[in-house]
C-alpha cells in the first residue's frame, strides 16, 4: 500500500513536495491543502486534488503523513501542532533558537492524538544536525563549525516578505572565506556569528513604502539578521526575477579535533552540499523522514521526534537485505 502524503500549503516546498513524490514508489500525493481559493492554485501535475485548508479536518482518514509547507516565521509554529492532533507530521521548522520551544508544543498535540510528529527536517536542521552530532562522538576534543551559502535561504526570504510594506525579496546567506579557511587550517579559531556569514538581501517595496523603516527591520530583526553585518539592496520586481530567481543553495559542517597522548594529531571531518534547488532537496529530505513517521506510528511510537531520533534504515523503502549491501 502506497504511504498517502498530504501537502499543507503549496509554495516552492509544496511544489517540490509534488515533485518529489513521483520519485518515490511506494508514495502516492492524497491532496494539498491551501488558504487561497482552490480554484485558482495551479499544480504542476494535472489530476491533483486541490483543497480549503478550511476542509483539512475532512481527510484525517485519506491521509497517512502530512508535510507542513509553510513558513518557520508564522505559520508553522501555528499549523504544526494543530495538524499533529489530526495527522502524523513533517515540518522543516528552521528557527534554531526556538526548535525545543517547537518541539514541546508539537509533542504535546502528537501525544494526545496519537500521531507521530517529526519536526525540523532538511538540511539544516536536519542532515548538517547529524553529520554535527556524529562528528562531536567521534571526535569529543575538538570544535563545530557550519558554514551556509552563499545561497538563498528560503525562511529568511521569507521573514523579509512578511514586513509591511514589503512586496518581494531574496536573501543570501554568505560565508567569510577568511573563517572558512581558518577551520580547514586545524587552528580551532574562535569566530562569532558575525565574524562567520553576511547577509545580502534584495527587497522589492511596495508603491509608497517606507524604505528606511524596512531596512530597519530587517537588520534589527532578532534570530534572522540582527547578529549579522546585514546589506539591503532594494530593487524593481524585474531585477529580482531575473537576477534573484533560482533557489540555489549550499554549506559546510566541519569539525576540527584531535587525538594522541599529547593531542598530537589533528583531524578535520567534513560534510557538504551543493543545491541547485533549495526547496527541491529540503523536499525530498522531508518526504524520506514522512517514510518514517509512517513507520514509527505503525508501531505505536508516537510525539515529537527529530532526526536524531530516527534510524537511518526508517528512512528507506528498502528491505534490511538490501540495505545491508550499503555496509
């Protein structure tokens, strides 16, 4: 039987959502779910059933995981725990300061429905989660270091949009290349947030707007920019489709540590990855953890996960035999 995906909120995720189900054999997509009139959500795919996220209490039997699409800003801090009281749930929830605030509202809804919630999955957080948490077992004398971009990040975008006044924007995250190489080099050095990314953000205003006021809070926003030395660029419509409009994305997780009796040997482990399509990869991440979730509530392993809480052979179609043939 195909494991039912619903999509709740159908943006660049959504759509990579839609796209990454036909992928992925043993998936079938059930319905998207929008707060904007049906009629009117064109889908990639012809025969999708669209519907009112006002309906979504209507399909708790159709649907057997639901991904949340919607922003870590407003929206999922909201829709994740009421959808987890009614549905086994995805969320890619990327504000790290507040994923145990995220965690504990989101447990407690999944608990009392009995469905199995996994929150904050995609690259970051998620697999950069990982790949930190393997990296600091294996190498406890030593220190983390996660680079992002240069990329668009889609959350941060995202924030910029939900300003008044604000009609569009695209904000890269930006690595220091002096940092990078500094880590590479094996010298542990101390960086502040600020001393390790910029960020460039390019803003389309409305007719009329105050830009001052915009720029303003943009730089002064906190978990986003306000740590961060923040340029606003703000720019036609035209010049951000046509310089701005790809999703790319990319970063780095180092760990610099050593060994030996006198720390004498130094190591560097080192993971990374290139997107060409941001929303397109998160959304193949969240659709193999909804194979999980599926299987964890299967058997009766309900509440809020994260990554680390789920075994790696959760996330696969295949058989213990064949996965075995990985080792």
């Amino acid at each position: 039987m195909s494991i039912r995906i619903g999509i709740f909120g159908y943006g660049n995720l959504g759509k990579g959502i839609e796209c990454g189900i036909r992928q992925n054999p043993d998936m079938e997509l059930a319905a998207v779910f929008t707060r904007r009139d049906p009629s009117t959500v064109k889908t990639i795919f012809e025969g999708v059933n669209v519907v009112s996220a006002d309906d979504v209490e209507n399909y708790a039997d159709k649907i057997d995981v639901m991904i949340m699409c919607g922003g870590s800003a407003t929206d999922l801090p909201v829709q994740t725990p009421a959808m987890a009281k009614l549905y086994n749930v995805i969320d890619s929830f990327d504000t790290h300061a507040r994923i145990a605030e995220h965690f504990a509202n989101v447990d407690k809804t999944a608990k009392e429905g009995g469905k199995t919630a996994i929150i904050s999955v995609g690259w970051d957080p998620g697999l950069f989660s990982l790949n930190r948490l393997y990296a600091d077992a294996i190498l406890p004398e030593g220190q983390n270091y996660t680079f992002w971009g240069k990329g668009i990040s889609q959350g941060h975008s995202d924030a910029i949009r939900r300003i008044d006044g604000v009609a569009d924007a695209r904000q890269y995250t930006v690595p220091v290349p002096e940092a990078v190489e500094a880590v590479r080099s094996g010298s542990n050095p101390e960086l502040t947030t600020r001393m390790k990314h910029t960020r460039e953000c390019y803003v389309v205003a409305k007719d009329g707007a105050d830009k001052a006021r915009i720029e303003q809070e943009i730089k002064s926003m906190p978990n986003y920019f306000a740590d961060y030395d923040t340029t606003v660029t703000f720019v036609t419509q035209q010049e951000l489709d046509e310089n701005h409009g790809g999703l790319p994305h990319q970063g780095i997780v180092l760990r610099s540590g050593c060994t030996g009796a006198n720390k004498e040997h130094t190591h560097i482990i080192e993971y990374s990855l290139k997107l060409d399509s941001n929303p397109e990869f998160t959304s193949s991440v969240l659709l193999a953890y909804a194979r999980a979730a599926y299987k964890l509530n299967k058997a009766g392993d309900t509440g809020c996960k994260t990554v680390f809480d789920v075994a790696p052979a959760m996330l696969s179609p295949k058989s213990s035999a064949d996965i075995v043939q990985y080792l």
